[in-house]
C-alpha cells in the first residue's frame, strides 16, 4: 500500500518533469508554425460601429472599417513600422513592448504584451482600430471579441514570410487607414530599392564576381535556426545574386552543425542580438574552422530589426548584405 | 522479508516477478554466460559509438571518417568530425552513463522502481540555474553549466534539508515527497522567468528539450571525471546498495546507518547528474530504463546491475542522438523528444519479451 503510494507519488513527479519537457516541445512548434499559419479567422466582426465600408483582412476575415480613425492600436512591430511609415504614428494609443524603437509612435501610448495584452487597457483606450498579427492569436480564436462589440474594428494580418505577402499586408493597412496613395508610394519605395541592389548583383555577376552561398543564422549555437526558400530573406539572398545553403528546404528551420560545416557557405549572416558578440561566437565555433567563411572572416551581422520584422524596412537588410557580398560597391 | 519485498530486487523492480539471475531462483547461472552477456554489453556500446561517429547529416562515407580520425582528408573533414561528430558523440555516451547509473542508484536508494535523479528537483534546479545565467546575459559561457550545476546541487540539499525537517529518519517517502515539493516550485519560477522574459521563452524551452549540439569538449572532459569517479565510488557501494534495497529496518538490522548512507549517496547522484543535466539539458527516460534493463538482463545485484545500467544508458542516448541529427537532416530534432520516442517501445519490448521467458 506504502509502496503504492510512493510509486504514484514519484510517477506523478516524474510525469510533471516530462510533461513539462513535451509542453516546452510544444510551445516551440506552436510558436514556430505560428509564424507560418494564417488568423484561424473570426466569426466576421459585425456592424455595431455603424461604418462605412467593409474590408477583408489579411486572415480572411470580414471587418467594418470606421468612418473616422483617430485612434489606433497596434501590437506588431512590422505593423507599427508600417502604420508609422504611413505618418499615422501620431494616432497611436497603444502599441506593443516590441515596438518602442518604431519612430513617430504616440507619445502617451500604452505599452502592452504582444501575446498577452492587457485587455481592461485596451477596453478603456476603445481604439477605432486595432491591428494584431497571429502572434497574438495563438491562444483563442477571437480573444478580441469584447474590443469588438464595443466597437473597436479588430483587424489581423498574419505574420507574412513572403515579399509578395509584405507588400500585400502594406497596401492593406494603407487602405484600412484610408492612405491608399501613401501606401503605393511605400511599396514602390520598396521595389526601387530592391531593384537597386539586385542591379548591382547583376553587374557584379557579370564582372565576373561568381555565385556566393550563404547561410543565415536566426539563433545562435546550440540551437542553431535559420530558413530556406519560402522566407523573404531567402528571397532577398537570391536576388542578390547569392544563393542560400538551405534553399531546398522551405520555411524556417532548425539545422545540425554538421549540414552546415559540409555545404561550406562562403558567406554567413546572423541577426542574434541577445549575445555579446554573436559574430565572435560564430567564428570561435570548434569544428567549424574549416568553413570558407570562417576562414575569410566573412560573418557578419546584420540588423535583427530590419531582417526580422516584415515589412517595408526589409530593404535595409538587404542594403547590409549587398554591402558585405559586394564590398567594391559600397566604397565606406 | 527479504525476497518478496516489493523493491528493487529482481527484474523490473516489484512490477514483475523476479529476474534472470539471481533472486528467488537462486544463484545458478554459469559464470561464463554472464562474461559473455557482458562482452555482448561491451560489443553493443562500442559499435553504438562508433556508428554514432560514422553516420550524420553530413555526407560523409566511413571510410572519410576513418580517414579524417587518422588526421587525413581535408580541413572542413577534419574538423567536422573531430571538432563537431566526435565530441557530441563521446558527450552523448557520458550523458547516457551518467543517467544509467544515477537511476539505478536512485532507485535502489529510494526503493522506488519508477524513482528518478530529476524527482529531486536536479533538473529543476538546473534549469532555474540556468535561466539566471542566460537572464545574466552569460549565454553560453562556461557560467551556463555552473550555475545549472551549482543550481542542481542547490535543490537536492534544499530537497535533503526539508525532508529531514519533516522526518527525521528521512525515510524515502519522505524523500521523494520533498523532492517533489521543490522540483514544482523551481519549475514554477523558471515558468515565471519564461513569462516575465519572454525574449528567453523559447531558448529556455530548447534547452530544456536537451540537445547534444556545439557543445565542445568541456562537457565531455568534465563528465568524464566526474563519471569515472562516481562510478568507482557506486561500485565499491554494490554491497551496500543491496543491503539498502531491502528497505530501512533490513539496513539498520545489518548494521547500516541507512539515513546517513542514503543522504551520501543522493548528493552524489545530484552532483552527476547535475553535470549531465547542465551541459545537455533535460534529457528523460534513460535514467528510468536503462536501470530496469540492466536489472532484467543482468540481474538486481549492483556489481552488475551498476556497470550494466551504466553501457546501456550511454548506448542509449548515443543511438538517439544519431536519430535527432540524422531522421530528418538537415534539420534537428531535440534529443531529449526522442527519448521517449525510442525508448518506450524498446521498453516494452523487452519487459514483454523477459516475461514471457518465466
């Protein structure tokens, strides 16, 4: 009987240790597929707020867009990059602890938690809108359902991976805030600039400069993140003329060392910035010393903001790495 | 008395009836076949190592192995498999043993077949250490292992210290209760670390899932020692572990200071296990099995079940890391997943299998 209880009380300890190991296991994929998957859309925001006109979000979703906007709250970085971009930055009452470093935001916002907002804060700032990624979805289907019938348009535009999908969600925000013609113009902005860098490819391609491979690293040793085709950054990559080590696989992943070291990249890119130096980390990897890269002192590190947030600022990243693949032509 | 008490003498501890050797049936196998089984142990570990050294995501044939141990073959080999493949591997089997051996240890110490080193709140602690050490910025530095070390040590002596509050003849109920108690309550803060820290969530879960990846040979060199030691220090208690399975009252009828002897004996495990836990992460299952298969094909008596629990965790986990850096390359599965994954079949498997042999 004793034994018994002393054989329950360990199993369940023990069930609580692995739970946890398969909760944690969980939480990543989640948090890794949340990143690819779409709103899981709501059940269509209705008419109360007496509106104008009706849009689709993003998510597939049926919203009523506000008359007059003079309040927005939004809790994505890459939407606040845009929503500032659009010069909106000063209707912002709220936004997200991520986003602190977007320019122009609202003086006096409210700094909420992307996942978790605090929703009596938001009830009593009753934005006209609220913009969301899927980040903040991954709980509920509609945890904004109370912001809705008060009246605040809810709209979501899942996190995208693609350029096309940027640009999609940019001209959706512009035309939900009623700033069609900005948001053309920033879109536009956005292609020029690629098209510069990809020019520069070209030119350097036909100077004879040859194909590069890359390899870009999202986290850093042990755990070793990076993505292949599907991502915008792999996009950018082979429109710089280079070619990403992990383009056969789609989406983001994450690799073994030993996939790395054997494609031997010429180039490596990482965007870590919770260590000191993710640079030197790369470069002090034991077993890595024979990789072209490491051997060349070509790792670099490129701007977490502007390579990790999707939208309009992903030009910048691109500008970084078109300036550490073709050095002669950025003479700084 | 003795024989039919429900612990951890004679195959799958009190599940089933008794083991192969020894126990209720007596003492009458041949010498030679135990040497034997052991030599197939010993067989079993090397050639778990060597295809775990041969075989990865790179595409590598064995002959470039082979070639690039010996120092030939280009730098990128060279390096890919001394610098990446050999120490993760030699790390893998360190970690098994270390594993094997604790649980057996542990299980014996708190008469408990389904006892566990992580039930006293090692790997709890370890990872509270560790989340400090990553919240401090110090991440992976040498101060990641040490304060999941010195974290691991910190709750088992809190684990002690409460169970002897609680009971002053620390009996293992007691022990495995306390232990409990502080492996929620550190989870819970390092929960509350993840929540508050949300930039560290998903790293503090990759750790905790375990990966044998980049870790160098400061795990390996570390472990080694510290393994050898524990193991020469568990083997010469063979006797003494015995003599404690029987439960308390048998002990101190024998002579034995049972609380004081089973307080040793679970530092020491926490101190190994510890280690394990800090440079690899949480990594479950070995630490339940290994013990439990080692007993089932070699016997309850530790001067076996010790060394046998010890090859087997060890092979183990060298298999399953092959696995998570192989199945699905180039990407990477977290080991400590696996485990399970491979484990319980493997379990079933033979538990079904010595069954049916009675």
């Amino acid at each position: 009987m004793q034994a018994a209880n002393r054989a329950n009380k360990a199993k369940k300890a023990r069930r609580a240790v692995s739970k946890r190991a398969y909760a944690a296991a969980l939480a990543v994929s989640l948090f890794a597929s949340a990143i690819l998957s779409s709103c899981g859309g709501g059940d269509g925001g209705g008419d109360e707020a007496g509106a104008g006109r009706t849009l689709t979000d993003p998510s597939g979703k049926k919203i009523a867009v506000p008359d007059r906007i003079e309040t927005i709250a939004v809790l994505a970085p890459s939407l606040a990059e845009i929503v500032s971009a659009l010069g909106l930055g000063g209707k912002v009452v709220a936004y997200d602890s991520s986003s602190a470093d977007v320019e122009g935001m609202g003086e006096d916002a409210a700094v909420l938690d992307m996942e978790s907002p605090d929703m009596e804060r938001l009830l009593a700032l009753s934005p006209d809108i609220l913009l969301v990624s899927s980040l903040s979805l991954y709980d509920q289907e509609n945890p904004f359902q109370t912001l809705e019938d008060a009246g605040t348009c809810v709209a979501c535009v899942p996190t995208s991976d693609s350029i096309e999908d940027i640009e999609g969600d940019i001209a959706f925000v512009a035309s939900l805030l009623g700033e069609d013609e900005k948001g053309e113009e920033i879109i536009e902005g956005m292609r020029e600039e690629i098209d510069l860098y990809s020019d520069m490819a070209k030119e350097a391609a036909d100077a004879g400069a040859g194909e590069k491979t890359v390899y870009f690293e999202i986290s850093a040793a042990p755990d070793l993140y990076s993505f292949g085709s599907g991502v915008f950054l792999d996009e950018l990559i082979t429109m710089l003329g280079a070619k990403n080590i992990l383009s056969g696989e789609t989406g983001w992943l994450g690799v073994t060392e030993e996939s790395v070291v054997e494609a031997d990249p010429d180039v490596i890119f990482t965007n870590v910035d919770y260590i000191d130096d993710p640079v030197g980390e790369i470069l002090s990897r034991q077993g890595w010393e024979g990789v072209t890269a490491i051997e060349n002192g070509d790792v670099y590190y490129i701007d977490k903001n502007a390579s990790a947030r999707p939208s309009q600022n992903v030009t910048k990243a691109m500008e970084q790495m078109a300036g550490c693949l073709y050095p002669e032509y950025f003479p700084d | 008395m003795g024989h039919g008490r429900a612990g951890c003498k004679g195959g799958a501890g009190g599940i089933g009836s008794g083991g192969t050797e020894g126990g209720p049936r007596g003492f009458g196998h041949p010498q030679g076949r135990r040497v034997a089984g052991f030599a197939a142990l010993f067989l079993f570990a090397a050639a778990s190592v060597a295809l775990g050294v041969l075989i990865g995501s790179a595409s590598l044939s064995p002959w470039e192995v082979i070639a690039a141990l010996l120092g030939g073959e280009d730098q990128t080999t060279r390096s890919l498999v001394i610098g990446i493949r050999l120490p993760r591997v030699i790390l893998a089997f360190l970690t098994g043993a270390a594993l094997g051996l604790g649980g057996t240890v542990m299980q014996s110490v708190l008469e408990n077949p389904l006892a566990s080193p992580f039930g006293l709140g090692v790997s709890a602690g370890a990872g509270l250490g560790v989340t400090a050490a990553m919240a401090a910025g110090a991440f992976g530095s040498l101060l990641m292992p040490v304060a999941g070390f010195a974290g691991g040590i910190l709750a088992v002596f809190l684990a002690l210290s409460l169970a002897r509050a609680m009971d002053v003849r620390t009996s293992s109920a007691t022990v495995v209760l306390a232990g409990m108690v502080l492996s929620l309550f550190f989870s819970a803060m390092m929960d509350l670390a993840s929540a508050m820290m949300p930039e560290y969530a998903q790293r503090i879960a990759l750790w905790q899932m375990g990966s044998f990846a980049s870790k160098g040979w400061r795990g390996p060199a570390v472990l080694s020692v510290l393994l050898a030691l524990c193991f020469a220090i568990f083997q010469g208690k063979a006797t003494l572990l015995d003599v404690l399975s029987f439960g308390d009252e048998q002990a101190a009828g024998m002579g034995v200071d049972a609380p004081r002897e089973k307080r040793r004996l679970i530092i020491l495990v926490a101190a190994l296990t510890g280690a394990a836990v800090s440079f690899a992460g949480i990594i479950g299952f070995v630490d339940l099995v290994a013990p439990h298969i080692a007993r089932r094909l070699f016997g309850a008596s530790h001067r076996r079940a010790l060394p046998a629990a010890a090859l087997l965790g060890g092979s183990f986990l060298v298999l399953s890391d092959l696995a998570a850096r192989t199945f699905a390359a180039p990407r990477e599965i977290p080991v400590g997943a696996l485990t399970a994954l491979l484990g319980a079949p493997f379990f079933l498997y033979v538990y079904v299998r010595g069954r049916g042999r009675e």
